[in-house]
C-alpha cells in the first residue's frame, strides 16, 4: 500500500522515500490538521503543541503518569540522601 506525503497517514517520517524539509513541513502539517501532535521521525518524536485542550489521555493515564513521577522524584531523593 501506498502512502501519499502529505495525507498525514504516516506515522514514522524516517520511512518517506524523499526525506526532505519540504515533505516533512508536508506531513507535518497534513497530521497536525487532523489533530495529530504526535510523529516519529526514527527514534526521534516530533510533538507539536496544538494551542488547544485535545483531550487525548484518559484519566487513568494521567494517574499513571503521576504516579511515575512521584516515583522518579522519590528515587532521585534515595539517591541524594545515600
């Protein structure tokens, strides 16, 4: 199957066949349009700030994300301390 640049269907832009600024700007564009903020470029991911709520996590998720941080924040005080 066939992905035409610009239609804002491909994920990973690594995969473009032409890897150029003008088809990534293409791309780009055509996902953010569509409300996707989200992109792989590679290892790389490309977040664009869409300057409005898009309600695309749950609340669980948010909970979850939470949580990681007071973990993180949590160890990186053991860490300190010892």
């Amino acid at each position: 199957m066939v992905i035409k640049v610009g239609s804002g269907e491909i994920d990973d832009l690594s995969t473009l066949s032409v890897l150029d600024e003008e088809s990534l700007l293409r791309e780009l564009r055509a996902r953010y349009k569509k409300g996707i903020i989200y992109t792989y470029i590679g290892d790389v991911l490309i977040a664009i700030n869409p300057f409005k709520q898009l309600n695309i996590y749950e609340k669980q998720v948010c909970f979850i994300e939470q949580e990681q941080k007071e973990k993180h924040l949590i160890n990186k005080k053991k860490k300190t301390l010892f």
